[in-house]
C-alpha cells in the first residue's frame, strides 16, 4: 500500500468517475496490467540504421496499430511475461526516431531545426544529456497521482512569464546529468518507494523525448508514466508518444484569441494544444489542467472549457487550478500582477458546470 498522508488521494481509489476516466491507468498502478513501455519493450520491429526518415515513420505507424491491438489482448489475458524480448522493438524504433529529430529538432511546435548532436541548442537550450533539477515523492499532485514519482528536467519550449518554476525552465539551475541508465534506476527506486506513478515534467519534457524513450528501455518495474507537459508539441512528438505515456497530464493554458503569445511566447498554442489533447484521448488516458489566470476567464477559461466538454466529453478529468499566484515577470502583464479574486474562482466553477463537465476538481 502507497504511503499516503492526503485523504482525497485514498478516497480517490474509490471515486467511480476518475476510475472510469482513468480505467487503465489504476490497474498499471496496482500491477494487474502492464505500463505500455513494458509492451512496446515486447513488440518486435525490423528496421535499420540506413532506413529513410520516411521509411521509419511507417514502420513506426504499422507498429503502432499492432500495439494497441496487442494491448487489448494483454489487458484480457495477461500473457505479456510470456513474450520474450525481441532483438529490436517498438520502442527500440521510437529511440531511433527520436534520434533523427535531435539532428533535425522538432520535438515542439517551435521547430527549431537545429543539430542537437553538433552543439546547437534551439529556443529550449537543452543538448543531448538529459538534465535534472530534482526527483522526488510529490504529494501535491492530483490525488489519483499522489504519492506521484516526479522527475523536474531543466528546460522549457515556452516562456510563460508568470512561470512557478522558472529557475528549472530558464536554466537558471543548473541541474544534474543522468545517463539513461542511471535514470532508470530512479524511476525503479521510485517504484520501490511505492510511487504511484513516474511522473516526468520540467520546465518541459519534451526537449527530452528521445532520453526518456532510451530511459524507460532500462527500467524493468512496471510503473505508469505520466507525461506531464505544457502541450506545446509537434505531432511527431505526439506519434512517439503513442504506446508510451500511460497518462497524458496537459495543461491547457489559452484560448485561441492570442494570449499564449502575449504571456507565453508561444504561437500557434490554441492549434497545438487542441490536437495533442485529441490525440492524448485516443492513445491513452488524459487529465487536463485548466490554470485559471487574472482577467482571462471569458478569453481563455470559458473557450477551454467549452473547448473539452464539446470534443473529449463531459465526464473528461479536469483539474481547475485557482493556485496562481505573481511569479518571475509576470509584473511585465498588467492584469497578471495580481492573484485570482473570489469572484473568478466561482466564475470558473460556473463556466465548468454550464458546461456539464461532470468529472472536474478544483
């Protein structure tokens, strides 16, 4: 049994919604069926070094239907540890992939382009040595999730200024080099530690794609992975992803009227965002973070909302946040240097219920 000292995170375990949301994601966490990393691990894949781009991508596609079918056939009778362990798998496809994106990157929606191999850094400044602020047992997280293993990687693909965590996604820190190896013996650790989940984050996964892939090859526990991102990727990113995340933790940041650049830095967020939560839905189980900001309620809060209740369905697992509080320069946005009044945290509630969301915390 986890080590829990939050109620709700016990009184979750029993809650018919979130179950029902996040049906598979509770039976990987009590070890009735296996995290899909240990599937992809058993799936063989015939490919080369010398295969095109292309070339890759369709195996990788074909490979992909073959998963979820697998799968399904897992989850009814159980027979994974009967499979042996190919000389190259699906995720051994996915690394290789992954690989070519670094000289090439374009794991966010920025597209940088740049040759990660020869020393060029893009927007998000991260190289090819996964970097790590912190790991440890958060107990802050939603209570499906906690005792939740987070792993704080060094590096953002936005800049959102009013970041909590900006020391972490700015490079500020300065972080530790893991070689996926010894990350792995972490993510096994925090399963020992009876963590409920492995919980990757930042800053942003996702400059770190192609490690975490070539991680989780080394970790032998069966332990959930939880993509905690900003949903600032490319669809690309989106595909790896496919037979790899167990949960897809997105936030949902802003409406389509220009806000993400305004306060983030990030265009085209709104058509990113939208089509990376429509794929998290179909490859796997998704929460969704809703941070509700100062003066941004009809804006941003009332078009995501409307957004998820119209295109994933009113009983999603919604987390609307009403913790925003001034952070690094968000005195640079007017309306941003205050915290939230009482009045827009019962807006939101209200924009959540007009919605018929019927699976949402606050």
């Amino acid at each position: 049994m986890w080590r829990v000292r939050r109620p709700d995170a016990i009184a979750v375990l029993s809650n018919k919604k979130a179950r029902k949301s996040l049906a598979r994601y509770f039976a990987v966490m009590q070890n009735e069926k296996p995290a899909k990393f240990m599937i992809a691990k058993k799936i063989q894949a015939e490919f080369s070094e010398n295969d095109s781009t292309e070339e890759l991508w369709q195996k990788h596609a074909k490979l992909t239907q073959k998963f979820y079918r697998i799968e399904k056939e897992v989850d009814i009778n159980q027979s994974l540890q009967h499979k042996s362990y190919p000389a190259k798998s699906y995720l051994d496809l996915k690394i290789m992939i992954a690989k070519k994106i670094l000289a090439n990157c374009h794991f966010c929606t920025r597209r940088c382009e740049v040759n990660r191999f020869e020393g060029e850094l893009g927007y998000c400044k991260c190289g090819t040595e996964i970097t790590v602020s912190s790991i440890f047992e958060h107990m802050g997280e939603e209570p499906e999730l906690v005792p939740s293993g987070t792993i704080f990687t060094i590096g953002c693909t936005m800049r959102c200024r009013h970041c909590q965590n900006w020391a972490i996604s700015q490079w500020i820190e300065e972080g530790k080099v893991y070689t996926p190896e010894k990350l792995a013996r972490e993510v096994e650790q925090l399963c020992v530690d009876r963590c409920r989940n492995a919980n990757l984050v930042g800053g942003d996964p996702t400059p770190w794609l192609e490690q975490w892939l070539e991680t989780f090859k080394h970790v032998n526990k069966n332990i959930p992975v939880v993509w905690n991102s900003n949903s600032y990727y490319s669809a690309e990113t989106s595909q790896l992803l496919a037979g790899f995340a167990d949960v897809y933790l997105l936030d949902f940041k802003y409406g389509p009227d220009g806000c993400s650049e305004k306060i983030s830095d990030s265009p085209k967020y709104w058509e990113s965002c939208t089509q990376n939560h429509l794929e998290a839905i179909r490859y796997g189980e998704l929460i969704i973070r809703v941070l509700v900001l100062p003066n941004h309620l009809e804006c941003c809060t009332k078009s995501i909302i409307g957004w998820i209740a119209e295109k994933l369905g009113n009983e999603t697992r919604v987390n609307i946040m009403f913790q925003y509080r001034p952070e690094w320069r968000a005195y640079e946005i007017p309306e941003l240097r205050r915290r939230l009044t009482r009045d827009e945290m019962e807006r939101a509630t209200q924009l959540a219920k007009e919605s018929k969301l019927t699976n949402f915390i606050t």
